[in-house]
C-alpha cells in the first residue's frame, strides 16, 4: 500500500481512465432506466387488462343482479296474486 500511494499513475493516464469509467457508468444508466421503463410498461398493461376483466366482472354482475330482482319481484306478485286469492275464496 505504501508503495502504491508513493507511485501515483501519470494524471494523463488516470483522466482517461476516469473518463472511460463515466462513459461506462453512463450508459449502465440508460440501460438500467430504458429496462426499468419497459418493466414499468408491462406493469401498466398488466394493470390495464385487469380492469378490463373487473370492468367485465362488474357488469356481468350487475345483470345477474338485474334478472334476479326482476325474477323476485315477479314470484312477490305471484305471491300476493295467491295470497288474495285464497282469502277471496
């Protein structure tokens, strides 16, 4: 170790090195923030297609929903049709 920091490296040499590591250290950068990018893109769509299928959910619940309170206020009337029917007889 003493002998590294007696010999220290030409600073012509050592500002190159330097330069080349910030390239490198640059496009590490863009490579990390473009693959972050796509990643964060098929989230997104992810995400996009199940609200499409919960949109679809919901509104096939909601007719379901639909036919059954038709259904019961139909079989209620019936009910009340029969109720006063007998009472009539």
């Amino acid at each position: 170790m003493a002998e590294a920091a007696d010999n220290p490296p030409p600073a012509e040499e050592s500002h190159d090195e330097m330069r080349w590591g910030i390239h490198y250290l640059r496009q590490d950068l863009q490579e990390h923030r473009a693959s972050t990018a796509r990643a964060f893109a098929r989230i997104e769509d992810r995400l996009d297609r199940h609200d499409g299928k919960f949109d679809e959910l919901h509104r096939i619940i909601r007719e379901q929903g639909d036919r059954l309170t038709q259904r019961m206020m139909m079989l209620f009337g019936l009910s009340t049709t029969i109720i006063l029917a007998a009472i009539k007889l």
